[in-house]
C-alpha cells in the first residue's frame, strides 16, 4: 500500500467513525435535534408573509401617485364638447343657422 | 425542510460538539443554524441548502470560538490564569456519555473525537467539512470564510497531525 493509499484508507477510517458517532447519538440528544428542528419550521411561517406589507405598500404608493397626477395634470376637454349645448338644446336647429340673421335684426330694430 | 434538516442534525451536533466540547452550546448554534436556513433560505434551491447550512453552522461556530477566547481572557485577567491556555481545551466537557454509550461508540470514536478537538478551530472545521460533510475545497472555503488557499494548508495539517496521532493507534 502506497502513501496515498494509506491516506485514502485512514480517511474512509475517519468518516466510518464519524458516521457511527452521528448514529449513536443519545435519545436525550436526538430529542432536542428534534425539538430544534420543529422550532425552526415553526418560525419560518408562511413563504408570503415578507411580500404581504411589501405589496400593501407599493399598491398603496401606485394609487397615490396616479391621484397626485391626475389632480395636477389640466382639465382638456374632449374634441366637439364646446358644441354640446347646441346637440342637446331644445330649439330648432335652424334657429342656430340663423342666428347670424336675428342678431342682424335685433341691432336694426334697436337702432331704428 | 424537514427532511433535509433531519438527514443533518446529527452530524451537525457532532461537528458543532466537538468544536465547542458543550453539548448544550452545539445544540444551540445547531439550532440557530436551522432556524436561519429555514427562515431566510428555505426559497431556496434545495441543492444549495447544504452549502448555505454549513456556512451558517461555522460562522456560529467561529462566533462562539470568539466569544469563548474573550471570556477566557478575562476569566484569566480577573483570576490570574493563563491567558494563552486553549479554550477549547479548558472548557468542561457537557458529553459524557457514561460507559455504556461509551463501549456503543467505541475506542476509535474515542480517539477521533479527542484529536479532533485537540486540532486548532480552523484545520478541525477544515477537515469535517471535507471528509464527513463531502465539500470540495471551494465550498469548504465558502464555509469557513475563508480562500481555497487556506483550506488546503488547513486540511493538510489536519490530515497529517491526525494520521500522526491515530493511524498506529486506531483498533
């Protein structure tokens, strides 16, 4: 058996001793292993719980943020609302066509 | 989680008792291991839980090194010891299996477990990591914090000092 041989034999030696060590742990100890170990999966609670305030907070900064700039951003008005008055009045459209015509009429009426 | 904390807990007390030679400390950086992978890491890749497992147990074990070291020190400057004395050597030994566990475990467990902790922290962490825990040399220095350099020189001396201690001696 070479050196390197005797090494590798030496430290097959070690890990069988070692293994048997870890495999004859007391029950008094491997209790508290236990008890450790479900005292650990115990205070990892559910995978979510980091991203529940995270996510509360960014909606909530999302929905801030949309209102600040809609309350800032001018009102435009969409394009023909100026003539809504006269799609939604009462009187004859003519009326409007005309309208040129009775102001015509109304200043020479007052100025005769 | 649970399996995979389960297949480790006992080599991990082993590794943290005999670098503390405290059944009660081992048990409690074994627990603070588990409780930091499960808590921080359990998203993780299972195939990287071993890794960050043993990164976690050695610097808790490093840590209570550290600590034991400047408590020794000022045991010994309030009482006069000797300051240089190692401390892993001076602390009382909390496994004492008594003789029936002790014919179980054997001589060689023995012998193995003394030398062990008779090696300074590093080389013993060095050679557990390497030998038992199957860690190439670049995950044995992820672990222990230390350069691929290091572990080398670590796990040599390790070697060597042991085989010089237990080769003749073994049963």
């Amino acid at each position: 058996m070479n050196e390197h041989e005797r090494e590798q034999a030496f430290l097959a030696q070690a890990r069988r001793v070692l293994d048997a060590s870890a495999a004859e742990l007391d029950p008094a100890t491997r209790t508290r292993l236990k008890a450790a170990r479900a005292a650990a999966l115990a205070a990892r609670g559910p995978r979510l719980s980091w991203w529940l305030p995270i996510g509360g907070l960014a909606t909530a900064a999302g929905a801030a943020l949309l209102a600040w700039t809609l309350l800032l951003s001018p009102v435009q008005p969409a394009p023909g609302l100026e003539h809504l008055d006269l799609l939604t009045a009462a009187d004859n459209l003519e009326f409007y066509s005309d309208l040129e015509f009775y102001t015509w009429l109304a200043e020479e009426a007052d100025a005769g | 989680m649970d399996r995979f904390l389960a297949s480790i807990e006992a080599r991990a007390f082993r590794i943290a008792h005999i670098a503390t030679g405290n059944r009660e400390d081992a048990l409690d950086l074994v627990q603070d291991a588990m409780m930091k992978l499960a808590s921080r890491y359990a998203g993780h890749d299972e195939a990287e839980w071993a890794p960050l497992f043993h990164t976690i147990l050695q610097s808790r074990i490093r840590d209570w090194y550290r600590r034991s070291r400047v408590r020794n020190r000022l045991r010994a400057w309030l009482g006069g010891e000797d300051d240089e004395a190692d401390p892993i050597a001076e602390l009382p030994d909390g496994h004492n299996p008594g003789p029936a566990a002790r014919l179980a475990t054997g001589r060689a467990t023995e012998l193995l477990e003394a030398a062990l902790g008779r090696l300074p922290l590093r080389q013993q962490q060095a050679f557990l990591l390497r030998v038992w825990e199957g860690l190439d040399v670049a995950g044995t220095a992820r672990a222990m914090g230390c350069s691929q350099g290091s572990v080398k020189t670590h796990y040599s001396r390790a070697v060597h000092t042991l085989r010089a201690q237990l080769e003749d001696h073994w049963p």
